[in-house]
C-alpha cells in the first residue's frame, strides 16, 4: 500500500512531459537556408522551431536555432512566429 501511494504523490508531484510532437505545418525560407515547423504536442499545446543550414568543412546539416514558448492554438503560434521571422509573412 506505502508504495502505491508514493507512486501517487509521484505522479501527482511530477507529472510527465509530453513525450511526442506532431509537425503540422512546415514553410521553408525564399533562400531554401532556413524553415520553420509547427508542432502539436501531446498536451494539445503548439510550439515553433526554426531551423537552420549550417556548414561544417566537411558537410552541411540542419540545425535549430529558435524553440518558441507554449501556444494554445496553431494560429497563435502562427501569429507570433510571422512577427519574429520577416520571411514567413509573405507564407500561408
């Protein structure tokens, strides 16, 4: 029984995080250098990451360079993601 309610108070103390984003909207810069996702997350909140392409000497690869705070709609998301990224409101 003492276990069971640990695990309780646990659970109830620290909840999980979310643990799966789904990409729901995607728009790629003009310059093909840069893109920016929407993503859902598992708790119904909505996130926007910028990524950009960076060189090394040896290859080029996709890396993050923003991760916006938590949204309670795409269209919010959307909204502040076009005032933080000029390019992006020419887009959808």
């Amino acid at each position: 029984m003492l276990t069971v309610l640990r695990n309780w108070w646990l659970r109830l103390r620290y909840p999980p995080l979310p643990e799966t984003r789904r990409c729901v909207a995607r728009f790629d810069a003009p310059d093909g250098k840069r893109y920016v996702e929407f993503l859902e997350r598992d708790d119904r909140m909505f996130v926007f990451e910028k990524s950009s392409l960076q060189r090394n000497q040896e290859y080029e690869f996709w890396a993050p360079t923003h991760c916006s705070g938590l949204y309670a709609s795409l269209e919010a998301a959307r909204l502040d993601a076009q005032r933080e990224l000029p390019w992006l409101r020419n887009e959808g």
